[in-house]
C-alpha cells in the first residue's frame, strides 16, 4: 500500500503487521522506520482471554469428559481436565445460545441469530459441519432435548410450541 508524500523516485510503504515503513529511494536503497501504532482503541485489537468466568448453560457431553456451554454469545466445547476449550461459532455478529450434545456424540444443537432469527442449528464438535434445522423462525428457543439415539430432537420455543426435528431428513413436526 502506498501512502505519504513522495518524489516520482520515491515510495513509501507501510506493513502494519511489522509495525514499520519502508522508503523506497530513488538510489534504489530502501530506508526502514520502526512505527508504533497504538490507535485510538487498543482495546479493540484481536485478543485472547480467558472465557472460564462466563460459561453459562453448560451441558454434559456424551462421555462425561467435556461440557457444552456458551460465552460471550459463542458455543463452546470444555474439556474437563486436561485439554483445550473449542469455540465452536466464533462469531462477533450473531448470538449463539443453548448448546446441547446428542447422546452419540456426532451433533451439538444450538439456537443462533446469526440469520436475524434465533434458528436453531447442528454443528460437529470439532466445527468441520454445520446445518439449520429451522426455517423461519420467530422468537428464541427455550430448550432443546435430544432423543437417546440421536435421531431427532424436540426443542421448545418461548410461545409454548414443541416441534420435533428429524436429524437425518431434516424435516419437523409440531407436536403441541
């Protein structure tokens, strides 16, 4: 990227990962200066932190060994003990919420916003799929219940409806 004032013999470029300009001379010899660029809000900067303290609706896993619980709008899978928490939706536009583990292990239900609407929606728990169950929907969900084989789900919504979603066909069926 070019920017600043220059000569026709002279370019100024500026490489914001190494934090620093690099003047292209018009004897071909090139003259580096360190930058530092705090900007107006560091706090914005991409950043790790620890999302322990703010877990909520956490669920079992299939083998006792994990948990599923949201954060900051996030899915995430927990290793209990040893191990590395997986943000599963890692988005910063959408909310999701409500995770629940199928008995098999293959599927975690949740309900996202991400498309306006709280849908709810399969991912695999290493995150390498995902998919809606929902099309249309109005309001939140209020709970999410897997059938022992993993087959289906039932899920609640806040006007009192339970639908019945069929994990393998895609399709549902209102139940009350």
């Amino acid at each position: 990227q070019t920017t600043g004032a220059a000569t026709a013999r002279e370019v100024a470029a500026r490489n914001a990962a190494d934090e620093m300009i690099k003047i292209l001379k018009d004897n071909d010899d090139v003259e580096t200066i360190d930058i530092a660029l705090s900007g107006a809000r560091p706090g914005l900067a991409p950043r790790r932190i620890d999302a322990t303290p703010y877990l909520v609706q956490v669920r079992p896993g299939p083998t006792g060994r994990e948990v599923v619980a949201e954060a900051y709008g996030d899915v995430f899978t927990v290793p209990l003990g040893d191990g590395v928490p997986r943000n599963l939706t890692n988005t910063s536009h959408a909310a999701e919420r409500s995770g629940a583990w199928s008995p098999n292990g293959a599927w975690i239900a949740h309900a996202s916003d991400q498309s306006g609407e709280y849908e709810l929606e399969l991912i695999r728990p290493d995150g390498s799929e995902s998919r809606r169950l929902s099309q249309g929907s109005s309001g939140w969900w209020t709970g999410i219940w897997w059938h022992p084989e993993s087959t289906h789900l039932a899920a609640a919504n806040h006007m009192g409806e339970l639908i019945l979603f069929y994990i393998e066909h895609g399709t549902s069926t209102l139940l009350v």
